[in-house]
C-alpha cells in the first residue's frame, strides 16, 4: 500500500505534535486551523522541539495548510485534536467530506469524545486515541513536548506503522475506556495548574496543590466504583494508591514520584493556554464529568464541582490561587 495520507482537524499544540512529526517523516499531512494559527505557520513554518533532541524545523512550503475541513477529503487518516468544546461542531464539518473509508482517530481528553465522532459519522470508524504527555505552543509556530511518554489508542497497522516511523511508537490498547478514565484522574489536574499560574513541575512540587489534586482524584475514584469503572494503571502507581502519595510532604514526594516531576521547567497545562488567550477550557469534560458521573450514582463531588465554578469564573475574570487559598477553597466546599 502506498503511504497513508492524513489530515489533522484542530492544528494546535497536539495537531501540530502529531502532524509535524509525520510530515518530518515524509508523510502528507492536511492541517486544518483556525486562519489566524495557519497565517503563523504560513509565515514561521513549525518548530518541533523537546528538552532531549535538537529541535527539527519544517518550512512554510512543506506544510499544507487549511482551514476548512474540506481539505481532509484525500485524507487515509483524520486525527481530531480540537478541545472537546469542539469535537461536535469538527464532527460536523467532517461529516460532508469525508471519503468513504477514511479512518477518523480522536487524540483528544475526556470520556466522550469518540462516541461524539461515532454519533455524527456513522458508518466510519473511529478509533479512540491517547497522548500521556504535555505539548504547549511555546513560541509562535513552535510546539515543545515537555515530557516522555508512549501514544495509546486502538489498534490499527497501518496507522501505527506510520506513527512508528515518524518517531512516535503508539501502544495498542483494547481498553482505551479504563486509558481514558485513568487519563482523566490525572487531567484533573489541568485546572489546579490553571489556576495556580505557574508551571507543573512547580505547582505538583507543592504540597498543597497536591493535596487539591488528591481531593478531586478521591472524589473521582468513588465515583468510578460506584459506576462499576476500573481505570487502567498507566504509570508506576496504581490510581487507587495516588491520592495517598499526592498528600506526602514535599521532600517524600519529590523521592518516591521522581519519574512524575521529571517534567521540561516550561511545561503548563493546556487549560491555562486557554485561560490566557480567554478561550473556553475543557472543564466541564475533566472536573464536570467527575460531578456528573457522582450524581447519576448518588455521590456528590463537591471539590470537582467548587473546581468547575472557579475555572468558569477564571474564563472572565482571570485570577491565580496560592495552593494553600485553593486548598482552604475546596475543603472548605465538602
Ligand atoms: N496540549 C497538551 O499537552 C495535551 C496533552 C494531552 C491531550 N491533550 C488534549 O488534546 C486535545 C487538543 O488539545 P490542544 O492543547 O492541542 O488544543 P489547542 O492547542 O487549543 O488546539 C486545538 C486547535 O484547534 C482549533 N479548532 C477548533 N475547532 C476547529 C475547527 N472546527 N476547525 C479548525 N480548527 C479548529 C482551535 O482553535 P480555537 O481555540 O479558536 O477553537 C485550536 O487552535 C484536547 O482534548 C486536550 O485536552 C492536550
């Protein structure tokens, strides 16, 4: 077979990751944005940097770039990295141009994203994807990968194949609900790091945030036992275990979780580029899903929920939280 073409719906951090590192490889790659993010790439280029290798560049004309979805209608393989505010609206602008057997792999956060794509396309398959690392745009046209880690997502030769050969090994993975819930324990995160304003390797050196993080990550285990969802152990500690080594003091965690702070110094979360540029975040599929997944099993999360009103008051009205302000905050809402 000759080599697959794909198209990136959503070229932002992980578009970007994703597609630049295939089109390094050889690949053909559609990136489709927004006009603003194209007319940068357009200009610059893109910039694939990492803290372990030198950066590789790609210059404007090897790049091809889109702002329709239209241009996904060559495309093998689509992969959905818009935030999950817009997975409804790109499964709709797909729906009328996708070519008949083109594969559709959602790379994004959240529960629910691959069934959207399932409901809006029917007859298509859609495989459900995993990035375990943080990409942040650290520079206009550039997109840095703060730390180590390995793609999941359902299995697919073809498409693992290439993903092999453009430098980024995909596991296989048949339980990619229990991946994403266990990806979504840790996401709770994102909004603690929005909120706090600084860096993640700062803000989970701290104790406090730690101890906000372990609050939603209890909340959000009780919730899964009650809905019968074990998640995936993804990294070396189990997920029942990792409230418990949140809430050690600073010296013990920084010996016991080493591996988990070895994270590049300028690595943020993706909700705080959000909060930044004033764009809506994925709140409501990280903290939101926990509070919802409570309350049709009977269970309050109010830690979550205290999160949800603070990153929506956030989204207006910027503000950072000391750990311990945002810790006193959501104890305070149980
Ligand atoms: N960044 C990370 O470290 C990371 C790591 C793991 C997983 N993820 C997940 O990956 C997904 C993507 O995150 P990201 O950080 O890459 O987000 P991002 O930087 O905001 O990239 C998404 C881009 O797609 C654009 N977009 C949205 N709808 C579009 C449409 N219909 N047509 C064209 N462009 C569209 C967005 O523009 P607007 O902002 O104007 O809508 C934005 O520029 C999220 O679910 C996130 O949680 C991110």
């Amino acid at each position: 077979m000759s080599k697959p073409r794909f198209a990136v719906l959503g070229a932002g951090s992980i578009g970007c990751h994703l597609g630049g590192h295939l089109v390094a490889a050889g690949y053909d790659v559609a990136f489709i944005g927004r006009p603003a993010a194209m007319d940068v790439l357009a200009e610059r280029g893109l910039t694939l940097s990492t803290s372990v290798r030198p950066p590789v560049h790609l210059t404007p004309d090897q790049l091809t770039l889109a702002t329709r979805a239209d241009a996904a209608a060559d495309a093998d393989y689509v992969l959905v990295t818009v935030k999950t505010v817009g997975t409804e609206t790109a499964a709709k602008d797909l729906a009328a141009h996708l070519a008949p057997n083109s594969v559709v792999v959602s790379f994004q956060n959240g529960l629910h994203n691959p069934a959207t794509l399932r409901a809006a396309l029917p007859g298509r398959t859609v495989l459900a994807g995993m990035v375990p690392y943080n990409v942040v745009q650290s520079a206009p046209g550039t997109v840095h990968q703060g730390m180590p880690g390995r793609l999941m997502a359902e299995p697919d030769d073809t498409l693992f194949a290439a993903f092999g050969e453009a430098g980024l090994p995909v596991e296989a993975r048949a339980d990619m609900s229990e991946v994403q819930h266990a990806k979504l324990l840790m996401n709770l995160n994102n909004a603690i790091n929005a909120l706090s304003g600084l860096p993640l390797r700062d803000q989970l050196g701290l104790r406090a945030y730690r101890r906000c993080l372990a609050l939603c990550q209890r909340e959000a285990l009780a919730a899964y036992r009650a809905a019968g969802v074990t998640p995936a152990r993804l990294g070396p500690t189990a997920p029942g275990i990792t409230p418990y080594v949140l809430g050690l003091p600073d010296a013990v965690f920084r010996r016991v979780a080493a591996a988990s702070l070895k994270i590049d110094a300028r690595a943020r979360s993706s909700m705080w580029e959000d909060l930044q540029r004033g764009r809506p975040t994925e709140i409501d599929s990280l903290q939101g899903e926990i509070v919802a997944l409570a309350a049709a099993h009977g269970q309050s999360a109010p830690a979550n929920a205290r999160l949800v009103a603070l990153v929506h008051a956030a989204e207006s009205t910027p503000r950072t939280w000391t750990g311990p302000e945002l810790y006193a905050e959501l104890s305070a809402a149980r």
